[in-house]
C-alpha cells in the first residue's frame, strides 16, 4: 500500500488520485484528498490536511470527509471541503460554510467571438471598470433601499427580475432558480442588513472578479453544445458573493454559538469549526439566515450582469439580450450548506462507513456543507435545470488571471464519490501576505498585457500581486484530476480577454 505522510498526517492511497486519512481516535469517520500526487504536494504544504482531519470530529459527519484538488487552508474548515452531516442528528456549521456566504460563479454567453472584441479590449476593460462597483467598502449598482435589501433577501432572482435587472431565463439558468425558499430574513441581523444596503451590485476586493474570456477549446461538443457554448465565443465569468452582509451574518452566529453552545464547541478541535446541534433554534434560525444570504449573493451577481450587459450594449452597439446574445449560462454557488438526500455507508456499528468498510447503504437528509467546492449532480438529477438535465449540471471552474478556466458538467460518479461535489478553481499554493512579497502589481499587470495580450484593471497594485498566476495551483491539473475521477467532466476551456477587480 502506498502511504503519505505530512507534519505527522499519514495518508493511504486508496486508488489514482484517491487518499485517506485512516480513522483513528476520536474520527468519526476517515478523511479524504482527491488529489493527484502532485497537487497532494502541495495540499500538504499548509495546514489543509490537519483542518480536514479536525472536520471529521463534527457531530454527524457521513463518510467521508472530503478535500477536493483544489484544497488549501482556510478558516477551521479547509477551502476545498465537503462536509455532509446529518440533518437530524448532526449539526449546522458556519465554519465549514465560511464568511464569504454563497460566494460562487456565473457565466454569461455572448454571440460575440474574439475578432469582433480584439482591438478594443482596453476599451472594454476600462467601460467595464467604471461601470461596475468593486474594492472594499460600499457602492454598488443600485442603492438599496429597505425594501430592495428585504426583496433581495427572501426572493432572490425572482426580485431582481421583477425589478428590471433580468430577464426569465436567468431564474431557469441559476442553481435553485435564483432563491432558496427557506429563506428567512428575519434571522439576519440589522447590523448585516446595513452592510449590504450600499453593497448590492459590487464585486468587493480580493480574488473577485469580472472577466471577459474567449472559448479556446472544446472537449465534449454535445455537451457544449447543450450549454450553447463554441470555440472562439466571447463569454463573461462574474465571482463574487453576499459582501459585507454575509461575513457580518457568519460573524454574528459564530459569536452566538459560542455563548449558547459552549459545550459542542468544547468538544471539537478546533473553535473555528463552530457548530449549532442540528433542530436547535441556533441551527434552524442560521439555516434560515444563511438561505437569505445566499438569496442575496445571487441578487448581486445578478445585478452585476445586468450592468455588464449595459456596458456591452454601449460598446458593441445593439439589445444586449436580444442583439449580442447575452444569457445566462449557469450560476453555482461555493460556500454554501444546504439539505440534501444521498445515500451514506453504514457499518456493522451502524455508523458511517466506506469501501469494504460498510454493510449497507441508507438514503439520508444531509446537511451538505461545501466550502470552496461546486455542486456537480449528474444527468437526470432531478435538481439540475430542465435545459441542461440530459446533460449534467454545468459547474464553473475558474483559473489565475493568466490561465484559462472551464467549464465542466456534473459527472456519473459524483453522487457516489463526492456527495455531488467537484473543485471550485485552481486554489491557492501561496497567502495573499507571501504573494505580495514574490509579486509587483505592476509588473504582473504590463506583463500579462505585454505577453498574453490579457488587460487587467484593478483598484490596487497590491490586489493584482495577490492574484497573480504564480499564486495558484495548476487549474489544468485540478480539472483533470476531477474527469479522471468522473466527478466533473471536462466540457470546454476558455482563456482570459480582459479582467476588472476590486
């Protein structure tokens, strides 16, 4: 057998690109990396795999728990996590949710190829930029009233839609149509509320970002064709999330936790994994709040695509929809925790198991935490929107600003091998402290211009040097290894244009 060992975490290889962390002591159930050998590397340079052994404490938890290519450290749960827990018997953890609640991706198609853009990409970039609100702080595309923070809140989409910022078909082209119905706004505090108000259409700071890609190559053409993707199309890929308002909603039920579930949290390894008992108030008001933070994110990235649209219509000339063909292909969220059904191993002690391990097979109600991972339902899941159901969930892989990203579908094995789960982008190999030390945002800038004819515009020479290509992981090692494990099936490639940031 081959073995791994890292700061004193040993690791089993249980098949290509599949590892374990055994079960021992206090585990509940093992740990497992689906990585190759060479991104397991470089998951072991940090505390990754410490934090995703810590995960397997939480009460609950289903076997395994799990850290996709991409994984690095994060905040008490590792980004790159998956960690399904039991629904009625578990518990609900913002920690393994994280502060960036519903942060994800959308990706908006255009009829536009790459000659009717080359020649004008600064241009658009600089429309781009003035246009849509990023960096730290408020601003947005709107000013949120009262009533637009609370539409945005308990219906999502739907709101945004109504309101003039969208058309139909980006409510069936959006993970859960754009709204989580157990939404409750009443369980997000004023405080969070206020930080959104002036918040809502804005990327923030960070590794968010609106970037115009061109579609270099195509690996399953029925299935790009299914999502109306071709080679040499211009589409727009949007990152951000619920800004303010969901970091200050974390922030308040992680502060709670600690005062009304000291004993939990006394039980686990680590305090950053902060978990309320599943059918506690704490748990049941959090579940609530987080479903109208995620309704929020979604709002925001709605709001960012209708003022990209804007921009479009003004620099290319003609209806943005109608004219340059601007729909809506997917939006998946990746910091998100949602109840789910799938089937969990069981052992002879009735408790989770895997592989030869496990006895039997039972259909639970899982509290499905993913943190930095993308939901992957295969074909025919009854969750996957009707357009693409013959095909598979399209799930967005974004790279550096220097590589190209993907779009992938959600593969066969993923029910089964991942809780429907795949990577979320390349994931960090370097902290934004270190990246700022190796990098000159300047110098990044000129040279991706100079040498790859990408145009980057940013609110800081600092932003730029934390995201710089050699700050990530290999995004094309990350994808293959998730098709190699049918998890998430390689269906095209795209390679940056022009990108703004905050």
């Amino acid at each position: 057998m081959t073995t791994r060992e890292f700061d004193g975490i040993r690791l089993e290889k249980v098949r290509d690109h599949v590892w374990e962390i055994p079960r021992e002591g206090d585990m509940n159930v093992p740990g497992r990396v689906l990585a190759s050998e060479d991104l397991l590397e470089a998951i072991g340079e940090d505390d990754t795999l410490r934090q995703l052994k810590n995960a397997t404490h939480l009460p609950g938890i289903a076997a395994p728990a799990l850290c996709m290519p991409d994984g690095h450290q994060g905040y008490g749960f590792p980004v790159g996590g998956v960690g399904a827990v039991d629904a009625r018997t578990g518990c609900l953890s913002p920690g393994a949710v994280g502060y960036d609640i519903n942060c994800g991706v959308r990706m908006v198609r255009t009829n536009l190829t790459y000659d009717d853009v080359r020649g004008r990409e600064e241009e658009l970039v600089d429309a781009l930029f003035e246009a849509i609100p990023s960096g730290l702080g408020g601003g947005g595309v709107i000013n949120g009233t009262a009533d637009a923070v609370e539409g945005a809140l308990e219906r999502g989409v739907e709101w945004a839609v109504e309101a003039g910022y969208g058309v139909d078909a980006d409510l069936t082209h959006c993970e859960d149509e754009g709204r989580r119905p157990d939404a409750r706004p009443e369980y997000v505090s004023q405080k969070a509320m206020d930080r959104g108000r002036n918040q809502m259409g804005s990327l923030g700071s960070g590794n968010h970002f609106l970037e115009v890609q061109r579609v270099t190559d195509v690996y399953r053409p029925d299935v790009a064709e299914a999502y109306g993707l071709s080679a040499e199309q211009i589409v727009v890929l949007i990152h951000c999330g619920s800004r303010g308002l969901g970091h200050q909603t974390c922030n308040d039920y992680l502060r709670r936790i600690e005062q009304e579930h000291a004993d939990l949290l006394s039980s686990l390894p680590d305090k950053e994994l902060a978990a309320a008992p599943a059918g506690s108030t704490l748990a049941e008001e959090y579940y609530g709040a987080m479903g109208a933070c995620i309704n929020f994110a979604w709002v925001n990235r709605q709001l960012i695509t209708h003022r990209a649209r804007e921009v479009f219509g003004d620099v290319f000339g003609g209806d943005p929809v109608d004219d340059l063909g601007m729909e809506l292909l997917y939006d998946v969220a990746h910091n998100i925790a949602k109840k789910e059904r799938h089937e969990v191993g069981v052992g002879p002690d009735g408790h989770p198991a895997v592989g030869d391990a496990a006895v039997d097979r039972e259909d639970r109600e899982l509290y499905v935490h993913r943190k930095g991972a993308t939901r992957a339902f295969p074909a025919g899941h009854e969750a996957v929107p009707a357009a693409y159901r013959s095909v598979g969930q399209p799930v967005i892989i974004p790279g550096s600003m220097g590589a190209g990203s993907y779009v992938l579908r959600g593969g066969a094995e993923s029910m089964a091998a991942s809780f429907g789960s795949t990577a979320h982008g390349a994931g960090r190999l370097m902290s934004r402290t270190q990246a700022k030390q190796e990098f000159w945002g300047g110098d990044v800038k000129d040279d991706l211009a100079a040498e790859q004819a990408i145009y980057v515009k940013a609110q800081s020479g600092a932003t730029v040097a934390e995201e710089a290509p050699g700050v990530y992981k290999d995004v094309d090692e990350v994808v293959r290894v998730s098709d190699a494990l049918g998890i998430g099936d390689t269906v095209a490639r795209t390679f940056p244009v022009c990108n703004i940031k905050g």
